[in-house]
C-alpha cells in the first residue's frame, strides 16, 4: 500500500463539515496533543487560517477604517439636508404666492401696531385722541386692501390699459400741487393737496406706481417689437417722461421721492438690457443733477454732514438723527416693551412716519427690528423670483420695478435711520403713517400677487386646492384601475 494512503485518517472521505454548523458539531478539542489513532474526533476536518502575524482584536460596527476611532455624523451632512430642503421648498410653484401675500400683510399689520404705539404722544400733542393717527392708517389699510384685492384678481391686459389713464391722471394732480390755493406745504415741501377735513392726498406717490405700470407696458411693446436693441428706443420716451416726473416732484422740493423715481428709472433701463455706456451715462447724469440739487440746499446738505453724527452738533442740526441712534440703542435685544418707548414722548421728531423704525427698536428691540428687515428682504427675494422666472416681458419689467421701489425706498429709510444714509423724508412701505403712501404700495403688491398667480405652474397649483377638484381627480384614477389591482 502506498505511503499516503497508509497515513490516511479514518473517515477522511466524508465530505467537509464547515461553518456554523461544523462548529455546531464539533466536539470541545481536549487539552494536550490530539491523539494520532482513532477517536471521537475521527472523520472531521478542522479548517484554520494560516497563521500570518498576531490576529488584531475586532473593532467596533461604524469605525472609521485606518483611524481607529468612530467616525460619528458626516460633517456638513445637515448643513446639506437643510439647503435641500430649503432649495425644494423654494423651487415649489406657489412659493412666491405665498412670500408675497404672507410679509406684505405682515408688514402692514405690524406696522399698525407700530403706529398706533408711535402716534399716541404726537396725537395728544396736536389736541386729538391717541388714537386719531392709527384710525386714520386702518382706514388707509382698509381701502388699501380692497386695492390690493383687486389688483390680484385683475387680468395682465387690464394692468396694461391702466397704464397710460394713471400716468395722465398722476401729472394733472402734480400740476395741480403747484397751483396757490390748491396745493398745499407739508414740512416744506409743496407735495400735496387739501382733500377736505383731515385728509390729504400726495399725487407724487402714485407717480411711483404710474411710472411703473407705464414703462413696463412701453418697453414691452418694444421689446416685441425688436426694438430695444436700439439705444434710442431705449431712452426715448421713458427717460423724457420721468425728467418730467422728476422736475414736477422738484419743484415741491421733496428729493426723497425724487430719488426713489429715479431708482424705479435705474431699475426699469437695467432689467430692459440698457449697455452698460448707457446706463453709466444716464447715472452720471442723474448724480450730477443730483449734486447741483444738494450743493445749492444749505439743508440738503446739513442732513449730509449728519451721517454718522453722534451729538446733536451746532444748533441741533442733527438732532433728530441722533435720538433716532438713541431709540435703537436703548432697546436693546428685546426692546423696552410695547408702548414704553422714552423718545417719542417729544424728543424725536416724526416718530410714527419717517423714524418709526427707530421707536420699533427701542419698544421691541434688535429681534423686532431684524424681523421687519426679514420680512422685506421675503418680499424682495419673491419679487426677484416673479421677475426671473416669467417669459412676458411685461410681468417681468412690472415685477422688477415693483420690487426695485419697495426695497430701495426700505434702504434709504432704513439706512437713515441707523445713521448710514442722509435724511431723505422717506416714509418705510407698507409700515409707516401715510395714507397717500400706504394705497398705491398696497395696490402694488396686489399686482406682484397677480403676476405670481399667472405663472402656469402656480395656475395649476391653485386649481387642484379648488373644493372637489381632488376628490374628482381621485375618483378618475379609481375607475380606471383594473378589477385585479387594489
């Protein structure tokens, strides 16, 4: 018999026994050498490793390979979820609807509390109720509500045939200002005119939204038209019929009107595709124009030299733009409560229109005012999506104007009040006193609210949340299931 299959165990041609269950079967291995003839163990076969070096002790589940240590959460895995989530919701078709609808009546209700809180002290000043200021802003509200309502449920061709009817109406009105015993001066300006009782109507203000919806419709038909390649075209008649918006404000001496008009004009030229010569030329313009206005005001420009003032300097020419540092710095994080201001009681002038900002910070402190720049730059953000997303270059220049007066009018407000910008006697939208300032804000809004709704994909969003419009949509795809599915 040959010598290797003499050696041979007994029981060495069963099959393998491996794995768990060969461990199962597997007899405990008796202590000292295995025993070389038969025994209990006969017939199996014990597989092993090759023995390479000192085997390492098993790590724990979720080790990091190669460090030793657990690795725990990914970094910037969150960071990256919530800017999914984030970029998701706002990619949704009613985003803008609802940013629009939601801040603007935020705004607004805030805003009458605000009134209400700043004017009570003025109010009682003058001989009137504490409440004769925000009375008089509900009903300015109310109206601008019914405004807005309307404006929203408005068609695009309807805007457009406003467009020229308001813009004729809006200069007869600043002409009419200008007329003695028609017009009459408020703070000396020469902006406004005596409706009867209390009520005053400022033309300038809805000078802002004719210029809007009129330029929008003019660069619309020429943009069909091919026609704004050409710089001609893309001045005239636009730039004209502002100059002359521009001079009627001017000569009632209200440069912070005039300057927001000219932001609505920067910003209609910019979304039209103005060269970048042509939009440099008329900004050099219109800044030199702005120079001469300012350098020829000892007024104008003492609310110059009050950009960053921290005292009250010679003859309290800052005066009003330091307590307005003082209210901000007095509130604190959360603000000295609702109605407990200090400076309206007399010390800042124009608490509840101009610098209601300011009492905003000192009663409800820097989360009250990071608030409202929240809500505006929702509103602005909306604005810009309406704006970018629409294919009519009508909704697309409306929309872009729109949001151009409302953020640049909240910057200059806003900016004077914390010292950076000079007074410009800006009221803040949708926020501060003012009816003649309030409506045709408010009839805006309502428009950016219809060009939201008119995007297809909003259109079809808004259909199916009609009542019965789902449960008809359910019932269709029932019926067409076959008798086997469930």
């Amino acid at each position: 018999m040959p010598a290797d299959e003499s050696s041979a165990a007994p029981g060495a041609d069963r099959p393998r026994v491996t794995g768990a269950i060969g461990r199962a079967l597997t007899p405990p291995l008796p202590a000292g050498p295995l025993p070389a003839g038969p025994g209990p163990l006969a017939g199996l076969v014990l597989r092993s490793r090759p023995a390479t070096g000192p085997r390492r002790p098993p790590t724990a589940r979720g080790e990091a390979r190669g460090t030793g240590t657990p690795p725990g959460p990914r970094r910037g895995a969150g960071v990256r979820r919530m800017y999914e989530q984030a970029r998701r919701a706002w990619d949704r078709p009613l985003t803008a609807y609802y940013l629009i609808l939601g801040s603007s009546l935020l705004i607004t209700v805030l805003g009458l509390v605000m009134v209400y809180s700043a004017s009570m002290i003025k109010a009682l000043e003058l001989a009137r109720p504490g409440t004769y200021f925000f009375r008089k802003q509900f009903l300015a509200a109310v109206i601008g509500a019914g405004l807005m309502l309307l404006a929203s449920r408005m068609p695009l061709k309807l805007h457009r045939a406003l467009a020229y009817p308001l813009l004729m109406g809006t200069v007869f009105l600043m002409v009419l200002v200008q007329v003695p015993g028609i017009g009459m001066s408020v703070n000396g300006n020469q902006n406004w005119i005596h409706l009867g009782g209390p009520f005053q109507l400022q033309p300038s203000e809805f000078g802002k939204l004719a210029l809007i919806l009129w330029g929008a419709d003019l660069l619309a038909r020429k943009h069909d038209r091919r026609l704004l390649a050409q710089w001609k075209h893309m001045l005239v008649p636009l730039v004209p019929v502002a100059f002359m918006l521009l001079g009627l404000i001017m000569l009632g001496g209200d440069m912070g009107t005039a300057i927001i008009l000219t932001a609505i004009l920067f910003g209609l030229l910019w979304l039209a595709g103005a060269p970048t010569r042509l939009f440099a030329g008329v900004l050099a313009c219109a800044g030199l124009i702005g120079f001469v206005l300012i350098k020829t005001s000892p007024n104008r420009m003492s609310r110059l030299g009050c950009i960053g003032a921290s005292e009250p300097g010679p003859g309290d020419s800052c005066w009003q733009a330091v307590h307005g540092i003082y209210a901000l710095a007095s509130g604190g994080w959360f603000g000295s409560g609702l109605g407990a201001s200090v400076e309206k009681w007399g010390q800042l002038p124009e608490p509840h229109t101009d610098f209601i900002f300011a009492i905003t910070g000192e009663e409800l402190g820097l989360a009250g005012t990071l608030s409202v720049l929240a809500l505006f730059a929702a509103l602005g953000c909306a604005g810009i999506r309406v704006a970018g997303r629409t294919e009519d270059p009508f909704v697309r220049y409306a929309a872009g104007g729109v949001t151009t007066w409302i953020t640049a009018q909240a910057v200059i407000n806003i900016g004077a009040v914390l010292g950076l910008l000079p007074i410009a006697g800006v009221p803040l939208p949708l926020f501060s006193y003012g009816g003649s300032a309030l409506l045709p804000t408010m009839f805006a809004v309502g428009l950016m609210i219809a060009f939201a709704r008119d995007d297809p994909a909003a259109r079809a969003a808004l259909a199916m949340r009609r009542p019965g419009v789902r449960w008809k949509t359910m019932r269709r795809r029932v019926m067409k299931r076959t008798s086997g599915e469930r």
